[in-house]
C-alpha cells in the first residue's frame, strides 16, 4: 500500500487514467525538499510534489487541479500537516497562489542554476474525492480493482510518460 512506501521515505508516483489513456501523473516525496525552507518548516511532516505532467490533450480539463487535491487529501489520511511544491515557472506559481490557494513562502536559487518558488498548503480531507477517482491499483499490479480508502490514484513504480496503458 501507499503508506507503506511513504513511510520509507521513497518517491511515489501516482498516474491518472482515462479508459487506456494516461491523462497525467504527479510525483511525490515524503518530506520538504529543497533550500530555502526554515528549520521549523523542514520539521513539519510533509509531502513535496516533485512533479507533474499532464497529457497536452486533457490540460483544457485541469487534470493537474484535480490530482492536486488528492495529493491534499492523501496527505491528511497520512497525517501529513502540509503539502510543498517548488515550480520554477513564476506563471506557473502565480496559478497555484491565485488559482489554487497555494502560499508562496519565497523564491530561491538553487545552486543548479533555477530559480525556485516555495510553496506550500496545509493537508486536507476531501471525502467527495472518492466520487471522482474511483480506482486503484496496487503497487506492482496493473489489475485495477475498487478503491478501498475512499479513492486514490493509480500507484505505480516511478516511470517516465507514456501515452498508453500497459496491457493487463
């Protein structure tokens, strides 16, 4: 189960379907990554999305909102305080502050070069989730069954972004 990897500390990716159509995926750490966060905030149990990608053809239908509040939700089953997310876009951070009530702590260069905008929500329950995501699949399994937690994404080994799913 998800949990169970969250709490070894590894990277999760979580993938959306449409039918046989990969819509998107988000990829998540179970802790605050990154330079730039205060001691208090790097001690706060938190999730960080690394990333999110979305299939060009579903972006009209903000697949990205949606996993975003799983991810919300998610974290407060697992008794997470805040969700973090660091995107180097400033449209892009501007979105998730106005649009989707995100806090923009500060921005941040990173030694790499990019600059990185720090952000973070608190956790939160979403019960009406289930309603919308209604299918899971359990880690190493492309047999999907009924979700058991009151929904969940797809869960998946890390992986790089296919357009179809692997046949069952």
């Amino acid at each position: 189960m998800a949990q169970g990897t969250v709490l070894l500390g590894l990277p999760m990716t979580w993938t959306l379907w449409e039918g046989q159509d990969l819509v998107g995926y988000t990829q998540l750490f179970p802790l605050t990554l990154g330079g730039g966060w205060t001691d208090r905030e790097r001690g706060q149990p938190s999730l960080t999305i690394l990333a999110t990608w979305t299939h060009p053809q579903f972006r009209n239908d903000r697949p990205s909102r949606l996993m975003a509040w799983w991810v919300l939700d998610f974290a407060a089953r697992h008794k997470f305080a805040h969700v973090r997310r660091l995107p180097s876009h400033e449209r892009l951070a501007r979105c998730f502050r106005d649009e989707h009530g995100w806090e923009h702590r500060r921005t941040k260069a990173w030694p790499d070069g990019i600059t990185r905008h720090l952000m973070t929500r608190e956790s939160q329950a979403m019960p009406g989730l289930a309603a919308l995501i209604a299918t899971f699949a359990q880690p190493g399994s492309t047999h999907i069954a009924p979700s058991p937690d009151g929904g969940s994404l797809c869960r998946v080994p890390p992986l790089r972004p296919n357009l179809t799913r692997p046949s069952t």
